[in-house]
C-alpha cells in the first residue's frame, strides 16, 4: 500500500504515516474485509462460470 500512496505522489515518510492512521483507526480491518468479501464473490462466480461450462 505504501508503492502505491508514493507512487501517487506521496512522501514515503507520509506514506507511512498514512498507513499507520488507517491501522490505528480500524480502517484497515475494513479494507481486508473487503477484499476478502471480493475475493468470495469471484470465487462464486468462476464456481459458477465452469458448472455452466460442464453443462
């Protein structure tokens, strides 16, 4: 997350501090959160793309 915060034009040292605010306020767990809910979502659909291709 860092790479991608200095890449849009962050200070490192401000990318960092950023990082750590988002730990330390909960933001963070949110975000995995939602990867992992992404994640089970097309997980599901390419479940279901290859059950239609083996029909």
């Amino acid at each position: 997350m860092i790479g991608i915060l200095v890449g849009q034009g962050m200070t490192f040292d401000e990318a960092i501090s950023k990082v750590e605010d988002w730990e330390t306020s909960g933001i963070s767990k949110l975000l995995d959160k939602s990867k992992m809910t992404q994640s089970k979502w097309k997980n599901n659909i390419i479940y279901l793309q290859n059950v239609k291709k083996l029909k």
